[in-house]
C-alpha cells in the first residue's frame, strides 16, 4: 500500500501503474509476451550468423566448431596493439611515479 501511495503522491495516475505493472518481472515471467519469447531465438540466429554456422545445428557440433575456431586463433597469437587508453594509462602512471 505505501508503495502504491508513493507512485501516486509523485504524479502517476492509475492509468500510468497499470503500465508499470506491465514491465514488471513478475508479470513478464508469469505471461511470457511474445517479444520475449521470440528475443532468445532472435539472438541465437544473430550469433549463428555471425560465426558463419549452418543454422539448425545441434549444441554439441556448434562447440566442437567454436573450440577448433578459439584454438586456432590461440596459436596465431595476438593480432591487435594494446587499446590506446592502455598505453595512456602506462604513461600517467609513469608521470605520476615520477612526480613523487
């Protein structure tokens, strides 16, 4: 109730917290709406494309691929510099040391 009180002594009407209620997680778990239902799936075909997987591939083919991918990059070694804001951070620090 005091809740309830809270919402409405801020200017929400009851219009406004029927809304709220309807993001709640409660509700989304209990009703499952069907942007929610369809988001893991979404997502699942996203990262199938990006990988260049087949679609509809079982769990255990899809990590046997992603593990020989994760290994083979592993023996290339690093490809990339550090990240700038790495470098930047060295170098304060060493400016910092200094200073002392």
């Amino acid at each position: 109730m005091a809740r309830v009180w809270l919402v409405v002594r801020q200017g929400f009407d009851t219009y406004c917290i029927g809304k709220l209620k309807l993001r709640a997680l409660t509700y989304l778990h209990k009703e499952r709406p069907a942007w929610r239902v369809l988001a893991p799936k979404k997502l699942e075909a996203a990262v199938v494309t990006a990988y260049g997987l087949p679609a509809g591939l079982s769990d255990d083919p899809v990590l046997e691929r992603l593990l020989a991918r994760n290994l083979a990059r592993a023996a290339e070694g690093p490809k990339t510099q550090p990240h700038m804001s790495l470098a930047i951070a060295r170098r304060w620090c060493i400016l910092m040391a200094s200073e002392r």
